[in-house]
C-alpha cells in the first residue's frame, strides 16, 4: 500500500510538536533572529509593515528561511517587508514619522493619514472584487461572499481571515490591516445557504480568506457541515484555499485538532463531495520539510484532494528549477499541480510583477522539466476583471509577433477556451497592458452583442478593473 492511501494515523508522526507561535510587527525583536538582521532590514521592517500587514511565525523563521542568504531568501523576501516595497519618498516620508513616534502607545494620526493614502493608491481590491463580484440579495449585498463564476462562490468565514504568515504580495491584503468597509467576511452560513439554495447552477463553494485553516477544527466544521445538507446536492466540491500547507503544515499533523481535521475531509469525502485543499506554495524549500511532505500525504490520505498553485513573483520563484521540483514532489506526494498565476496588480506590484513575456517564458521551461504527470499544471494565468486569462504562447502571424491567450475561467463561460490575439509587448505585465491583434481597436470580450439589441453592448472594459472605483478594483 503507498503512503497516499494509508490511513492517516498509519502515518508516523515526527518527533518535533511545535506549537505555533506567532511574530507581528510589535513581537518581531523577541525572534532569536532579529539580531541577525542588519539596522537598515530591521528599519524596514518596521516602516513598511505600518502599511502592508506583517506576521511571520517561529517555524518560518526557523525551518524556512536561510538566514546566511538574507535579504536574497525566497521566503525572506516572501515574508519580510523590504523598503523596495515603496517608492522612495513615500518610504522616506513615512520612516520620518515612525521614529518620530517610534515611542508612541497610540496610532499617530499623521502615520495614519499617510498608510491610508498609500494603501489606496495600491489597488485594494483588484478585478473588481468589492465591485462586481458581490452578489446581493433583495438590492442587498451579502457580506462575505463572492460570485464571479458561475458554477463557484467564494466564502469568507470571518474567523479565517488571518493567516500563520502574510505574504508581502498578497492580493487581500485589506482583510489583515484593520480597512473594515473593504474587508470580506461572514459571520456565519446561513446567508451562504440560502444563497446557494437557490442557486443550484452552483457546484463548488470555495472556503477562502485570509486563511481558514487558522481556525479550529470545531469552527471550521460549524461552517462545513451545513454544505452537507441533502438540500444542497447540488454542491459537489468544497475547496479550502490555505497557505498553510506551507506555512504551517503541523495543522495537519501534530496541532492538537490535526487528527479531528483530517475525520472531517473524511466526512465531506463520504458524503459524495469532493474536498479539495488548494494549496498554497511559493517555493520549492516549502515542501523540502519532512512536516509538510507528511502534510501532503495526511490530507490525500483522506481522500481529500490537494492542488498546487501560485503565483510567480519577482525575486521569490523566477527560478524555473525551483518550480519544476516543487511541481514533482508535489506529485510524488500524492497532490495536483494546478496553477501558476501572473502576480495581482495590487499592493506593491513594481516590486514584485515580472513582464508577461517573461512569466510565459519560466512556465514553459518548468512545464518542460516535468513528467506528464504535473503538466495538470496551467500557466501563466492572470485573474484579471474578465476572468482567468492564460498566456499560451507567442507567435508569429502574417508578420505580426503575438501573444496567444485564452480564458480558463470567465465572467461569461462562453467565452472560456476561446483563443484570442495581443500585440507582443515585451514590457507588457497585466491584461489591461495589451492591445488586440489585426488591427482591432478592441478585444472580442470588450463588446457583447446581445440577443435582439440593434446596438453592442459594451460589457467588460478591461481597464474597469482600475477604474470603476476610486478605491477599490
Ligand atoms: S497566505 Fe494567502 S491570504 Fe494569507 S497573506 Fe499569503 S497570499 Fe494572502
């Protein structure tokens, strides 16, 4: 019997129980590590994380990042907010006011004022999330909710929006910094039920956060179980969305809840769902980790799924080594490579976005590394305002140097898997960059001739997803 279908408790525990110890802006000095830190990387820290949420934990400090290689390490840099992170006079302007105040016990107003202007210049809620994505019920918007694809709603359950660590990346990052009116989340599931009671086109609800697997098993449960009502047959597929397989794969393992974790997906499995873990991974070093193998290995063991994605980011995983190996021992494992995604442009986005061209490029050297067996994997994709747009390729076409895209997921699924043409920009880093081919002064998506209207009907604007609010997109 392999390792994959063996009863999860068959599975040796390892002898390290750590209990999860949480480092936040304020706890950052009591690390064994912060001293290593040069003064400049601890002042950045400290300035930058007024502005983009901090959390780190003792097993990222101690298992995941090599502290000989700091600021270089992919984690470290995954982790630690950097001054690059900041244009330099907004940098400068804020690091004046925090040591100013570095002494203050309250929130200095003029710290503030200036955090609050740059996270709104940042693009909180990019693709039109806040905008678009809510769906309301008698002209009311339900709190917590998204539904932007058919068949998948997307659940906030509001004890899960934290993680065991922030990425400095991270896309919803307004759920962790205190911006309440522009946060998601749900208190409970009776709305969500309701909801998808009469929504039976929906088959798959996605448990999202922040993190839901920061909460217990008992609260994670409170919300699951109900998807299990024989009213809701129509659900086929929960997927959890979780960083923790990486960030803290002990939640699997020895957290003491682990065992009553893994007899719930048991419980979900043997209702006839799928229970899908999308795993969150960065790095190939995130599944080196005896713990996090055993992690993998605990949740399939279940019957549970587990995929893999990510986005590539500039300075953390540009290596397509590092994809490949983390793409085939995923696989070894028993888990799904699933997605490589382009970086949000949200939050500081210059720091971390790669061209477009050049994202195709890594994809298309790690995808060629790999045996058949993680080419499951689909890349690069943007979840942009439209819908999930991948690069296929670039190529040549009466002269014309192209890129070739097409919609994995999409607003409208009539348009999914409809290949379509860009000019070939090489400094090109997101889909409102590009322009149509042959000439057209517009993408097929962007006009949308409705049945029995004389005139088209403009229905998604690419640029929208800027534009559409002042603050949020
Ligand atoms: S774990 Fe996910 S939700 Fe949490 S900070 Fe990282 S990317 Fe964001």
């Amino acid at each position: 019997m392999s390792d994959q279908n063996a009863s999860p408790d068959a599975l040796a525990r390892p002898q390290d129980v750590r209990k999860f110890k949480p480092y936040t802006r304020q706890s950052i000095r009591q690390a064994p590590q912060w001293g290593l830190l040069p003064e400049e990387l601890q002042e950045a820290v400290q300035v930058v994380s007024h502005v983009l949420p901090f959390r780190t934990n003792e097993y990222v400090l101690d298992q995941l990042i090599d502290w000989t290689n700091v600021p270089d390490d992919p984690i470290y840099r995954l982790v630690f907010p950097h001054q690059d992170m900041l244009p330099a006079e907004e940098y400068r302007a804020l690091r004046d006011l925090v040591l100013v105040n570095r002494d203050a016990q309250s929130v200095n107003p003029a710290i503030a004022a200036l955090v609050h202007q740059i996270r709104m210049r940042m693009n909180p809620h990019p693709a039109g999330q806040m905008t678009h994505n809510v769906p309301r019920v008698n002209d009311q918007p339900l709190r917590g909710l998204q539904h932007k694809y058919k068949e998948t709603v997307l659940f906030f359950p509001s004890a899960g929006q934290t993680c065991h660590a922030y990425c400095t990346f991270c896309f919803r990052w307004p759920q962790f910094v205190g911006m309440d009116d522009m946060k998601f989340d749900a208190k409970e599931t009776h709305e969500l039920v309701d909801y998808l009671k009469t929504h039976r086109d929906v088959t798959d609800v996605l448990i999202t956060g922040g993190d839901p697997m920061i909460m217990n098993t008992r609260s994670l449960a409170e919300f699951i179980e109900p998807l299990l009502a024989p009213e809701l047959a129509h659900i086929q597929n929960i997927r959890i969305g979780t960083k923790s397989v990486a960030y803290w794969p002990q939640r699997y393992v020895t957290d003491k809840d682990a065992d009553d974790l893994l007899r719930l997906f048991e419980r979900v499995v043997k209702s006839g769902r799928n229970m899908a873990i999308m795993g969150h991974y960065n790095h190939a070093v995130e599944l080196r980790q005896d713990i996090a193998q055993q992690a993998v290995k605990r949740i399939v063991g279940t019957g549970a799924t587990l995929r893999m994605q990510g986005p590539l980011i500039r300075h953390i995983n540009e290596d397509p080594h590092s994809w490949a190996e983390l793409w085939r021992t995923g696989v070894r494992l028993g888990a799904i490579p699933y997605y490589m995604f382009v970086e949000r442009d949200t939050g500081p986005r210059e720091y971390f976005q790669l061209p477009l061209a050049r994202a195709h490029e890594i994809f298309q050297q790690a995808y060629q590394m790999v045996s058949g067996l993680a080419r499951t994997v689909r890349g690069p994709s943007m979840s942009a305002f439209p819908g999930k747009v991948a690069i296929d390729g670039v190529v040549t076409i009466n002269g014309e140097k192209l890129f070739a895209l097409q919609f994995l997921q999409a607003r409208n699924p009539d348009w999914v898997r409809k290949p379509f043409f860009a000019k070939y920009d090489p400094e090109a880093t997101w889909l409102d960059h590009l322009k149509p081919a042959f000439g057209k002064d517009r993408f097929f998506f962007e006009t949308d001739s409705a049945p029995h209207e004389d005139a088209p009907r403009k229905v998604i604007p690419i640029a929208s997803a800027r534009s559409c609010t002042s603050s949020a997109a």
